[in-house]
C-alpha cells in the first residue's frame, strides 16, 4: 500500500472538521473509559501500548480502533491484543469512523509528526512515542498545532519513571552535591541490541533522524529532567565506522544469506514467534525486512558518537554513545561544588546478574511488576573533604525500563495528579531533547558547536521547574 493511501491530503472541509471534535476530549473526560486508537501497530504498539494496556488498564481504556499501513501486521495485533475493535489501513477513515478521544502514535519515527498534527486537529490528545519526531521542521509544526487545537500531547519518556531514575532525581533536587557543574554520561548498546538498530529502518536518518534522536532522545531528556534547565549549545562527533559498508561481505537479510556459517551477527527472526507472526509474515505487504543486513551500504547513520552539551544553568555535559560494546549498560557522574554522585545500570564487573549479553534486552523489555528480591540499583555519593563515601541502594524491578513502563502506564492512564517533579513528559520536553540531536547532527555535518536557538524559536530555560 502506497504512502499516500496511507495518511490521505490532510486538508478537511470545516464542517467535515465539526463532526470529528469530541466534547472533553481529555485524560480527565467524563467518559467511563477512555476511546483510544493505535496507529503503528508494529513491536512498540502492539507489545508495550497495546497488550500491557489491555490487561492492566482495561477498566479505564477502551480500544477503538487500530491502524497499520500493513494489513496484515494490524490484524495480528488485533488477535494479539485480544480485542474486538475495528482495524484500518487509512488514518483518516479510522479518525472520522470510531473518533478516538486519545490517539497513540506508535509509526515510524519520521512520520509521528503527522499523525500527531492531524489527530490534534481532528479533536483527539495524543500520547506519542519518543522521539516526539525527527527535526526542527516538524518539531515546530507539532508546537504550533497544539496551541492552535488546544489539545495536548503527552511524549513517552518512559526511563524517567523508573524508581532508579528518580531516586537520582530527588537527591539532586534537594542539592546533595550542591550547585551541578559538569556531568559525564556513557551509554553501551551490545553487540546484540546496538546491531539491530542497523537491521530495521533506523539505519537510515531519513527515517529514524539518526540513533542521536531515535534513541539519544531518550538519554537527553534524562539529562534535562534531572538538571531541571534546557540546552543552549551542542558540539559532537560521530562516524559510522563499524555497520553498513565497513564490511568485506554483505547480504540483504539474514534468511537465506549466504554468510551466515560466519557472520557474527547472523540471527534467525523465524526462531521468535512474536517478530515471526508480526513482520516475516507480513512483509509481502510492503516489504520491511525486520531482519535486514546490517553491513548494508545504504545505512548511514553513526555507531560511534559524542558530545558536549552546554545548558542554559551553565552546566556542562560530556555524552557517548557506543553501538558495538561487548555488554549493554550506561554509567553516569554527576559533578558539583558539594561533591561528586555516581550511579550505573548493568555493568558486568558490578552488577553480576548471570544474564547472558543476548538475553539482555529482552528482560528489560518484559513488562514484570516486581522487585527483584535482593537485587539493587546503587547510587554512590562523595562529599568533598570527606574521606568516606555513602551507597544508597534502590531496590531493582526487572519490568522494562527499570520497572518505568508500568509506572508511566499508571500515570498516563489512571492516576495523572501523581506527577513528582513533573515526571509527565509534554512537547516541550519532547522538543528540548531531540533538539539536541537534531544540533548534534548539524554539528558533524558543518564541523562547529550548534546554537538550540539556530534550530527554534523557543528560549532555553535555565530553570524549568520549581521543585
């Protein structure tokens, strides 16, 4: 199915317009449950905002529609899902045929801008997934239809809720280093999770704005919700000197791919029933390979990526970004004139699990509740002048995220008013950590620091919240 069948001329009649606005359509509306619709039902959408959704939420949240440009990956959802709803291939048909009070935006990353404009415009909030969307250009445009439709949208920033994340968050609100100066934040992706970023579609900026948005977006948000100011100035590197054409060999797809016997990074997608039943039987459709070469010259996204980010409180902030590590983790430092507070997730050399790299994302995607018994996430602060140090240990959940997926669930679906240090992600959130890609790129491309203000008309905020 063609593109432009897909979402249809976004230009409506104004009476056409009346028919789809729904009186209070809010989070807080008088309606017994909420009507919700998907669009992008492919991993994300089918397997954490619609089967999580269904089981814990169905109280609250009804399900009225579903939408997929592929046919038969929105059926399967639906089966997966177990709802009776009806499925759509045409947004706006789904749009003016259930009118959804709540639109989930789940597709692929360049094209969230579209639909989270014209559900706005149709009279639905949105809950969109991160990255808000891919560049300045439509950043703007997803600003500027929010406040002309009065409608809201809620960007999910999951890592933000987890119990960890906030643990960090409320120590340094209450000062306990004191004034922050500079932060040193390292994230790995494995050699198992980093390659299949280059195995779908995020493997080309056009589609994805790079992993500097796809997946940074993510990191940068963190790093603003916890120094509670914006960014003003972004100075990176990046190449890509691993994936895509740094190879002797390649193939198209892994199944049938004649180096297999050797490739490393060989997997058989056929072996999981869920990516099997999702996209290999379904990509006669429209031809997305999940399981795409990740030595394919086309990719020309970065795997090796850093920065320097310099915010709006004078703080100061040294990234990377690893897409080839042997373990899967981050580790950050956070440096103040009190002080110094360190934490990490998933070191091997500290935090021995038994888990093997390959198992890795998948525990922390599963949607498990419950604290691990015994286990801890540690947070280690040193006062200056002192000679000892203090661990504090947070209990660890295995549910994706760090147990923040189900708690954003709550608070997005049934308990809002429970917002600690305005935990609920909103445009400008969205807008302020993709920016930060989008300079990222700028800067590699043009070799100079890129000013937030090149990219928008927003002012950054050298505080945001009180707290």
């Amino acid at each position: 199915m063609q593109r432009r069948n897909f979402i249809k001329n976004t230009s409506m009649a104004a009476a056409g317009l009346a028919l789809t606005q729904i009186p209070g359509s809010s989070f807080a509306s008088g309606f017994a449950k909420k009507r919700v619709a998907i669009v992008g039902t492919g991993h994300r959408g089918t397997g954490f905002w619609g089967e999580p959704v269904v089981k814990n939420f169905g109280d609250v949240v009804e399900f009225v529609g579903l939408c997929d440009k592929n046919p038969g990956r929105v059926a399967y959802a639906k089966e997966r899902m177990k709802v009776a709803c009806p499925t759509f291939t045409d947004f706006e048909q789904m749009m003016k045929t259930v009118k959804p009070q709540i639109v989930i935006v789940t597709t692929m990353d360049s094209t969230h801008d579209q639909f989270i404009v014209r559900a706005m415009e149709l009279g639905a909030d949105v809950i969109t997934e991160k990255p808000m969307t891919t560049d300045e250009v439509k950043c703007k445009a997803i600003l500027d239809a929010e406040k002309k439709t009065g409608k809201k949208v809620t960007v999910a920033f999951n890592y933000r809720h987890g119990p960890h994340m906030i643990k960090m968050k409320e120590m340094l609100a209450a000062n306990r280093i004191g004034n922050i100066t500079s932060v040193d934040f390292n994230w790995m992706l494995n050699v198992h999770h980093g390659a299949d970023y280059f195995r779908r579609w995020h493997g080309l900026v056009a589609k994805g704005g790079s992993l500097w948005v796809h997946k940074a977006s993510h990191h940068f948000d963190l790093l603003n919700w916890w120094l509670n100011s914006e960014p003003v100035e972004v100075a990176a590197y990046g190449e890509l000197e691993h994936y895509g054409k740094n190879n002797s060999f390649r193939g198209v797809k892994c199944r049938g791919c004649e180096h297999k016997d050797y490739c490393k990074f060989y997997t058989d997608i056929t072996k999981n029933e869920w990516l099997n039943n999702l996209y290999v039987k379904n990509e006669h459709h429209d031809g997305y390979l999940r399981d795409g070469c990740v030595w394919r010259k086309e990719i020309d996204i970065w795997d090796k990526m850093s920065a320097q980010i310099k915010y709006a409180n004078g703080v100061t902030v040294n990234y990377s970004l690893t897409t080839y590590s042997p373990y899967e983790g981050w580790r950050i430092a956070f440096n103040g004139f009190g002080g110094r507070l360190e934490s990490w997730q998933d070191i091997p050399y500290q935090d021995e699990d038994g888990l093997n790299q390959e198992q890795k994302h998948a525990i922390e995607m599963s949607q498990d509740k419950d604290a691990l018994p015994g286990k801890f996430r540690e947070i280690m602060v040193m006062d200056n002048f002192k000679k000892e140090h203090e661990i504090i240990k947070v209990p660890q959940y295995a549910g994706g995220h760090g147990g923040g997926d189900q708690r954003m669930h709550n608070r997005i679906f049934r308990n809002p008013s429970d917002n600690p240090y305005n935990i609920l992600a909103g445009t400008r959130d969205g807008a302020m950590s993709l920016l930060i890609g989008v300079a990222a790129r700028k800067s590699i491309k043009e070799k100079r620091p890129v000013q937030i203000s090149e990219l928008t008309d927003l002012v950054p905020k050298a505080k945001r919240h009180e707290v």
